[in-house]
C-alpha cells in the first residue's frame, strides 16, 4: 500500500482569533512551553512541573483540597471522573438542567448506574436554593449536581445557595466550572463545593487535554468508603492520587506537552493574579455587551445572571446566522459559535475567555459585525 497523495499536504492552519465557546486564543508562552523537551512520565524533572502545577490549581480554585491534579482528556473526561467516582450504582443524583451541559452531567450519571432525579429551568435561567430544596425534600439524594457557567446559555449559576442546600440534607455538591474557571471567581473552599473541575482550553487558554479537579475530604471520604470499585480505571481518581502524589506510581503517561502548556497557563494566571483577571473578563465582556446593545442584539441573559466569559446576543429576525459566522471566519478570521441546542439558530455564542478576553478583541468583533449586517 502507498500513502494516499492527497492526504500528505504540509500542516497548513491559519491563526484565527478564537471568540467562541472554546477553545480560545492560545498565548505565545504558552505555544513555546509546548516546544520543551519530551521527558519520561516519572522524571524527576516532569515530576517538579506536576507538583507546581497542583499547586497553581490550588491557587485558582481557591482551595486547600490535596487532592487536586488534572485530569488527561478534556472537560468532558474530567466531567466523567467527576461523576464517576463520587456516585456509586444505585445512588440517587439530582442534577440541575438549564442548558445543554447540564443535560450531559445527567446522561453520564445514568450511564454510570444512578437513580437521576433532575430538575429543570428554561435555558438562560438559574436555579435557586429553595429549589434544590424542595427537590431534595420530595426525594434525598447523595449528589447534587450544577453547572456554574453554561456555556450553551450565557447563564451563571449563584453556586452558594446550592451548596447550601445539598449540604442541609447530607448532599455532596458537585459543580463544573469547565467555562468558568480562571475567568470568573470560583471560589471552592469558601462556597463548599465538593466536587469541581473544569477545562484547559477556555478561561485558561491552553490547548484542550488537561482538566483540572479538585475534591474536598468529605467527597474522598466517600471515594475511600465505596461498596464498589470505580467503573471506570482510567478515571479512577485514588489511583490518580497515587500517580500525581507521592509515591508517584505509574498509572498512565501523562501527555507530557500539553502538561507543560498547562503549567505555563497557570503560571500566567498567577502572575496577573485572579484579582486581575475577574476584572479584565468583566471589563471585556460589559463593552460587548454595549457594543451588542447598539446592534440590536441584546443578551440572551438578564444583567444580574450574565455569564461574564460567554455571551450569547439574540439575533435579529431575517438573518442568515451560519453565513454571517462563515464571513467573519474566512474574511475576520475571527470565530464565534452558533446555539446549541434549544437556542440553535436563535442565538450566537460569544466567548471572551483567557487570552481572548481583550477590549482591542471586542473593538474588532464589533466593527466586523457592524460592516457584515
Ligand atoms: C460547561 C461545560 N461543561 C463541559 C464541557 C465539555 O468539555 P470538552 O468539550 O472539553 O470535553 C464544556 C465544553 O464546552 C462546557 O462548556
């Protein structure tokens, strides 16, 4: 067999800045920590870059959790070992739907064998406490599940009255912080989550493939006690903590370059300092939100509710969506995303995460926006 002609083509991808959903614009630091040298999994060198960055994810979750690492695979995967490792076969669940992610959180949970009760509210709300409550009331369960920043809605989600709530009744909470996380505070110790993580490639900017979670004792107090082993071996987050802390014993290989990029992620957020970086996401997202205003493309989400990293505008009647995004890729190279789900065809998805996060970023989107309607 001879390799096919076509498919040998030199590498060949613009840059594009990346306003959508996720991923967003990757910075140059982070690019040249990729290039360093491929070292074993268990070198004592790789191991110093595996301890810092724990310790800069403690940092960004404002957490004293140990048992904190990132997952190898994307948000999705560290979704999974989320829910994979605190509920057990037969474990009631409530899950709190509002959009799309929070749909997924409750198919894996099935998946993995939970009775799920889940509660719903129309894309671009929120929940409160008393709902959490009177769910938990009508019926206990052992996990509550939220999502902080839906990314298919724009909506952010007040966690401490959830947190709350599941706690009066014995719940462990569980939060995904995928598009949150380095962009908006996401404070873990203060607001009692016991179970959160998140994704490399949004308020962090790094490539996709190394997702941060942390968990509280109370949460790996349950992980220790369970009936039954951890569904999933790949995932399983005690053997995990035997590879990321001492005795550092080999479970997978690390993919070692995009752990490097995930460090210098870290370190960036570390030395602008989370203070810092709430301010220049919220700054970013208020002169979008205007500037959208002014176009007659309103928020999906009321004020108080925005998710600050991902807006979604409510597009004008009469418009064809798809090619005006098509436009502004090929002719802006700028990317932003059509609705998911629900808001299909009704909304844009507007990502100022990380790098991206930038006024000179928003002056562009909308002076693009204002020559293509
Ligand atoms: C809120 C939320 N949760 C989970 C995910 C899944 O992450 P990934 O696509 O990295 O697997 C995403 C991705 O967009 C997300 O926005």
């Amino acid at each position: 067999m001879t390799p096919p002609e076509d498919a040998l083509h030199t590498l060949d991808v613009p840059q594009r800045l990346l306003l959508g959903p996720g991923p967003s614009t990757v910075p140059p630091r982070v690019y040249r920590a990729m290039i360093a040298p491929v070292v074993g999994h268990l070198d004592p060198a790789f191991v110093a870059v595996m301890d810092s960055i724990q310790a800069l994810l403690r940092y960004l979750f404002q957490t004293e959790n140990a048992l904190t690492l990132p997952i190898s695979g994307t948000g999705s995967a560290a979704m999974e070992a989320a829910v994979v490792n605190v509920v057990e076969p037969g474990d009631d669940v409530l899950v709190c739907i509002n959009g799309y992610f929070g749909q997924r959180i409750a198919a894996m949970a099935r998946r993995y064998g939970a009775n799920v009760q889940t509660i719903e509210r129309p894309w671009g709300e929120v929940f409160t406490g008393d709902e959490v409550a009177a769910a938990l009331e009508r019926r206990p369960a052992k996990v509550v599940a939220v999502v902080h920043g839906e990314t298919s809605t724009g909506a952010a989600q007040p966690i401490p009255p959830i947190a709350k709530a599941a706690h009066d009744f014995g719940a462990l909470l569980l939060v995904d912080a995928v598009a949150s996380l380095g962009g908006v505070p996401v404070l873990v110790d203060e607001w009692g989550i016991d179970v959160c993580y998140s994704g490399s490639q949004k308020c962090l900017s790094c490539p996709p493939g190394a997702s941060p979670i942390t968990l509280r004792p109370r949460a790996v107090q349950k992980l220790e006690q369970r009936q039954t082993p951890v569904t999933s071996w790949y995932l399983d987050l005690l053997l995990l903590r035997e590879y990321w802390g001492a005795p550092h014993k080999y479970h997978h290989t690390a993919p070692i370059s995009t752990m490097y990029a995930l460090y210098e992620g870290l370190r960036l957020v570390a030395e602008e300092g989370l203070e810092a970086r709430w301010a220049r996401h919220e700054d970013a997202a208020r002169l979008l939100w205007q500037g959208l205003a002014e176009l007659g493309m309103p928020p999906h989400v009321a004020e108080e509710h925005r998710l600050v990293s991902l807006t979604t505008p409510r597009l004008p009647g009469g418009i064809d969506e798809a090619a005006v995004r098509r436009r502004l890729l090929l002719e802006y190279n700028v990317e932003i995303a059509g609705g998911l789900g629900e808001l299909a065809g009704k909304v844009w998805r507007i990502g100022l995460m990380g790098y991206s996060a930038r006024r000179e970023n928003v002056l562009l989107l909308l002076a693009a926006l204002r020559a293509l309607l």
